[in-house]
C-alpha cells in the first residue's frame, strides 16, 4: 500500500499503528462472511463461489426448504396465502395491504421487468431501478435522508417481497416445528431488513406468537397492545389481541 | 408456503461472468463495509446481496477497474435505506442476546471481539471514513465522492476518527491487561 493516498496521511497499518491498534485493524481486515453466508449470498444472486465447496445437500430454512405441508395447518397461515405469494412474484399485488407510502409506490410498471430464469429457481429477480438511481456519484443519495429511507424501501419489487415473504415463511415454518427461538429470530432479521415492510404486521403476528410460546407474555401483551392501539380496525389485531391473550375489544 | 411457480418475464441482459468475478473478488469487502456501519453478520449479508442485485442492473455502465467504488457507495446507500436503528418493532431487551446471537452465528473466526469493541467507540459520524481509508485502503477523493463530503472533510474526519480509535484501543488494552485477557502475542 502507497504510503500516502492523496492529502490523507500515512495509512496507520503502514506506519505509525502501535502493535495492539496494528491487532485490532488486522483483526478487521480479516473478517469475512461464514462459507455459508457466502454461499447463500452467491445463490441468491445467481453465480458460483470460486474454490467453494458444493453446497450441503440440506436447504436453509426458508420457504423454499420449508416443505409447504409443514406450515400449511399453522394458525398464521391465512394471513400470507399462497396466492398472495404468487400475484407478489409478479408484481401486481403490492397494492392489497393498506399500508401508506409502500404499496402506492410499487406500480404495474415494474412487473415485467425482472428475470425469473427458469434453470434457477432460487436465483433473484434483479431489482428495477431508474437510470441513475444508483449510481454513486449521485450526490445526495449517499446522505442519510428521511426521504431517500422511505423511497429506499417502498419500491418493493418482486424480489423484495419475495425475500420478506421467504424470512416470514421460516419464521412460521419454525413456530411449526416448535421453534419459538428460530422464529423469534427470522422475525427480527425480517425488521432488520424491511423495517417498513409491507408485511411488517404479520411479522409482528408471528413475534407475538412466538414470545408467548417462549413463555414472554409480558413482552407479548405489551408488542400487541401497541399494534392494537396503532391499528384500530385492522383484522389482524383480533388477531394479535387474542395471541396475547388480550380482552377483546 | 410453495413457492410461485417460475414464471419467465423478459429477461434483463446480464454478463454473469463478469457478475461472478465481482462477486468473488468484492463481496467480502461489501460485507465488511456494511458490518462496520452496524449490521449484523446475517443482515449485512443480506445488505450485500442486495448491493449486487442492484449493481447487476447497472452492469453494462460500470467501468472496468470502478467496480469496488460503485458496489461500496450502493453499500452505503442500501445501508441508509435500512436505517439500522429505525427498526420500528423491535423490543429493547431482545437486542444484547440478537447481536450477540447474529455476529456468532454469520461470522469466522474470533474477529467479532476486539475491532467490535475499539471501533464500536468511534462516533458513527467518523468511522465510514476511517473504515474506507484504514481498512479498505480508498483515496481521499473516491472518499469524498463516496460519501458526497468535500475532500477538507474527508481529512477532518480521519483525523478526528484516528483520535477516537485510538484513545479507544489504549483503554481496551488496558482494560484487557487489567483483567489478564490480553494473552495473544501482538503481532
């Protein structure tokens, strides 16, 4: 590495680091992905993992691992059908849940614009994204913004709201299987993802659920209160009402 | 829940070998980038599958050479959208035994200790540009554009993250040997 790089000065791992910051940048610099993270990611994406081992046999647990029979009897199975994966693929169904901002955005304009190719089924709808949004020398995109966040996230396209629907299917799949903890946390990595995800209520069904089978009901009373209060009229807060053992309205 | 069947819709013209090298020869640099903003090992992976997917599209402008800058500031921009603390459900307690969780089950090795805790005392402000100059090894001016930040910024903040860094890693070395845990020979 180039002793200088521009008017910054010397890189510390090239100088001037003590042996313990010269520890803790090398320890940084040497962490990578697991080999499965890689490889889930390469999957998705549709290439190989050069010098990767092949893949187990045994899929991870999402909706395409999850055998459909497992999940199917599960009490929240009605609120994700199977039809609404289906019109969600292709783009046209995004609309159906009254949730703001998301749902107006995602327009029939972006069906048609993604590839399913048909010799990988896992491979991944390639997000439709307007010339030039994507670009980094597109100034103000790269500053955090209010705006930019919600626009970030509401032009939900099938491959998006395939990935929120693949996390919820494990998360259901789990709870399924009497996993509260598997599902606790697909839920999370599901907030952490689409934190304004459109559906972000089942999402909230599935965690209320699972707290309570992990004996939380504390936390599980106070997560559907909150829904409850936010969303008067929703059919899906009986829902969670009576999850959490809540009075009825 | 089945999946939809496959459905072939027109198809967006993708060099896949170009796309494979990329992804060989970046996508654990994406990965550490959005780990060093605060995702966790799981999310950041899904972060940087997205960064691809959204560069696959844009494949046909990216020059030859500028990949890394292009997949980073997308990096940066899919984190933003992310917002890691605007997840709006989350409950407080779970969090400590989540990340705790999330970085032993997506990571290798023992790296999750020692950078975590010296750079996680960086102001949030400061580290993106110390992480891309001390560790990714950018210039200042692909910083500056990167980060849309004048190039005089880009030098204030490395200075100023320096400084954290490095008053940081003199009380964890301290504190380390205080408690007897620094056994590894610096290298």
């Amino acid at each position: 590495m180039n002793a200088r790089r521009g008017d910054l000065p010397e890189r510390l791992l090239d100088g001037e680091a003590t042996s313990f910051e010269r520890r803790v940048l090398e320890d940084a610099l040497q962490r990578r992905p697991s080999a499965e993270l890689t490889r889930r990611m390469a999957q998705a994406i549709g290439v190989d993992v050069v010098g990767a081992p092949p893949a187990p046999p045994v899929a991870r647990s999402t909706s395409t691992a999850a055998p459909a029979a497992a999940s199917a009897p599960h009490a929240l199975w009605p609120w994700i059908s199977a039809a609404v994966v289906a019109l969600s693929v292709t783009g046209v169904v995004i609309g159906t849940r009254a949730r703001g901002g998301k749902a107006s955005q995602s327009s029939p304009a972006a069906a048609g614009r993604f590839e399913v190719p048909a010799d990988s089924p896992r491979a991944p709808s390639i997000p439709a994204v307007p010339p030039g949004r994507d670009s980094p020398s597109v100034g103000n995109e790269a500053r955090p913004s209010p705006v930019g966040r919600v626009a970030g996230r509401s032009s939900a396209g099938p491959s998006e709201l395939r990935g929120e629907i693949e996390l919820l299917d494990g998360a259901r799949a789990a709870l399924a299987a009497s996993s509260p903890d598997r599902a606790l946390e697909n839920v999370r990595r599901y907030e952490s993802r689409y934190p304004t995800g459109t559906f972000a209520p089942e999402a909230i069904a599935v965690k209320v659920e699972a707290l309570m089978r992990l004996g939380r009901a504390e936390d599980a009373r106070r997560l559907a209160a909150r829904f409850v209060t936010e969303h008067r009229g929703d059919l899906l807060a009986d829902r969670i009402a009576a999850l959490a053992g809540l009075p009825r309205r | 829940m089945t999946a939809a069947p496959a459905r072939r819709l027109p198809a967006v013209e993708i060099d896949r070998a170009r796309l494979e090298r990329i992804f060989n020869d970046h996508h654990a640099t994406i990965w550490r980038v959005l780990v060093r903003r605060g995702l966790a090992a799981d999310a950041a992976a899904d972060a940087t599958q997205e960064t691809f997917l959204l560069a696959t599209q844009k494949l046909a402008d990216i020059r030859a050479g500028s990949e890394r800058a292009f997949l980073i500031g997308t990096a940066i921009r899919v984190a933003h959208s992310l917002g890691r603390k605007t997840v709006r459900w989350a409950l407080a307690e779970d969090m400590d035994r989540y990340l705790s969780g999330a970085r032993s089950a997506g990571e290798t090795g023992e790296a999750v200790q020692l950078c975590d805790r010296v750079l996680s005392q960086v102001d949030d402000s400061l580290v993106e540009v110390f992480v891309l100059y001390e560790l990714e090894g950018l210039t200042s001016p692909e910083i500056a554009e990167l980060l849309q930040i004048p190039l005089g910024s880009v030098a204030s903040r490395l200075r100023r993250a320096r400084e954290q860094f490095r008053e940081a890693a003199a009380r964890i070395r301290l504190s380390l040997e205080r408690e007897g845990r620094d056994e590894r020979p610096a290298r």
